[in-house]
C-alpha cells in the first residue's frame, strides 16, 4: 500500500476514503501521529488517479459528490461482504463434496489433473517411451519451417494435442514437483472459484503456455508446470488485488516459485521448458489482474 497523503481532520478522511471507494479505489484510512489521518491505496496502479482525487479534495472539500458518495460506497461494502460470504460458503461445501472422494482434500478436477499425469507417467515410463503417449504430444512431427505447416495433426482436427503435452513428464523429479504445486494451487483455487472456472483457467494456461513453447522450440517437450506457473501467476495477481477474495500467497510460495522460475534458466537442472513457463506466468499473471478488476467493478470474473 502507498500512502497519498494525510488529513487533519477524521470525517474528511473518512469521506474522501469513501468517494474514492465508490470509485473502485480500495483505500485504508488510519491515525498518524496524534493529529494526523492518513489515507493509504492498496493497489499500486490506482495511486496516481487516488492522488489526482486527494488534490481535488483539498481544493473544495466541501464539494456535495463526496457526500453523495457515502451511500454508494455503503453499497459496495455490502456486495463485498456477500461475495467474501459466497466464497466462504463455496469453500465450506466444497470440502464437505472433496472428502467424498476419499479424502484428498482436493476440488475433483485437480484430483483427475493429478491422476491423469500420474497414469500417463506410468504407460511412458516416466518418458523413456513416447510411442504409447505419441497422441498426447503437440505434434509428432519434426519442427516445421513455415507457420502455415505447424501441428499437422492439430489442423486435421486432433485439436486435444494443444492441451495434453501438460500431461507428459520426463523423469521422477519433473513429475513431482509439477503434482506438488498443482495439488497446492489447484486445490485452493478450485475451491474458491469453482470447478467450471478452474476448467477454463487451466484449458487457457496449459493452450497458451504449450503453443509459445511450440513455436519457439519445436514439438519434443511436455509439463505441467506451464499450467503451474500460470496458476501461481493468478492466484499472485488476483490476491494482490483483490485481498479478500479467498486466493492469495504467502511470501515465502512467491519467494520460493520466482526463484525456481530463474533457475530453470540457468541449465543446472538440465532441458527445461522455459517459453512454457514464462508464458504461462505472464498469461496467468494477467487473467489473475483482470478478474481482480472484474471483481472489484462488480462483473463476472474468470
């Protein structure tokens, strides 16, 4: 949060943090000092419009749009509290449906996610033999020299090869980390979100992430973890923005994610997916920001 500035008085603070919150700015107002009420911004990209607004105020507090702002800014309080209530109440259920499936703890997508990759794991030997997954790759062509030739078989209507190469894994380590982060991540957002909405986010993540790894490097990759870096992505941006909203992270999962994200640059782990994961994270990263924002102007949000 960033503080744009302080007031004297106690119901001034108080009617310019709600002019600004029916604005769709979320705003904290606290004591500094003894005489002092500053006003502070939680998202750093709204601070410019927040101090143009602060200024504004100074100039002709007494203008009657801060007042009438009281009454809406009410009103999205209010909403908010349903939402965080809604999403409480999903959560609670939830858990009540996820112990039905044997005590996983886990939404019933996340857990087919899981099994899928495990059982695929199995038929390729953890890879060492691709020609009883050969359908789950991208293509099973070398790379191609002109766009208007890529994914053969992706154009003669095998369309689930966008998807699955988030299926294959490559050895025991690749595996587990990628179902570690998925059971982490996938479980708390299918939870608050919805199974549906945890659908289509992993369908857009594992699509683009799979697609820019393509394009860049050719069809012999696989992984979950575009699909993991995506959804780390997400749930960073959507809980930045919209703190109440039930998905979020803790320092130490962004510290230890984001350093794992650069290492697998360096080659000490060996060939990795780095176009996958980048744009995975960037994909996420934004789909996470925009539901923030749909969230907070009261729309339906991804």
């Amino acid at each position: 949060m960033r503080q744009i500035g302080q007031l004297q008085s106690e119901s001034d603070a108080r009617r310019l943090g709600d002019y600004l919150y029916a604005q769709g700015v979320d705003n904290q107002v606290e004591r500094d000092g003894d005489a002092a009420f500053a006003v502070w911004i939680v998202a750093d990209e709204d601070v410019d419009r927040a101090a143009q607004q602060f200024a504004e105020f100074i100039a002709n507090p007494a203008d009657p749009k801060y007042a009438a702002a009281r009454d809406a800014a009410s009103e999205r309080r209010e909403a908010v509290r349903k939402d965080n209530e809604a999403a409480r109440r999903r959560m609670f259920n939830r858990r009540q449906l996820f112990a039905k499936l044997g005590g996983y703890g886990i939404g019933p997508l996340t857990f087919v996610l899981i099994a899928a990759c495990v059982w695929v794991a199995i038929l390729s030997k953890l890879g060492s033999e691709r020609e009883p997954v050969q359908a789950l790759f991208i293509s099973w062509e070398e790379r191609v020299k002109r766009a208007a030739e890529a994914m053969p078989e992706v154009r003669r209507g095998e369309v689930w090869r966008v998807f699955t190469p988030a299926l294959l894994h490559f050895g025991a380590m690749h595996i587990l980390g990628n179902m570690m982060w998925l059971f982490s991540l996938g479980a708390m957002i299918e939870a608050r979100r919805g199974s549906g909405r945890f659908a289509v986010l992993v369908l857009v993540l594992a699509a683009g992430s799979n697609l820019a790894q393509y394009f860049v490097s050719g069809p012999n990759f696989g992984g979950m973890s575009g699909v993991v870096f995506g959804l780390f992505g997400y749930s960073w941006m959507r809980g930045k923005f919209l703190p109440g909203g039930g998905v979020f992270l803790g320092d130490q999962e962004k510290l230890i994610m984001l350093a794992w994200f650069f290492i697998c640059f360096t080659g000490v782990v060996g060939p990795i997916a780095n176009t996958a994961h980048t744009a995975g994270l960037a994909l996420g990263m934004g789909l996470g920001w925009w539901s923030a924002r749909r969230a907070i102007r009261g729309g339906p949000s991804t």
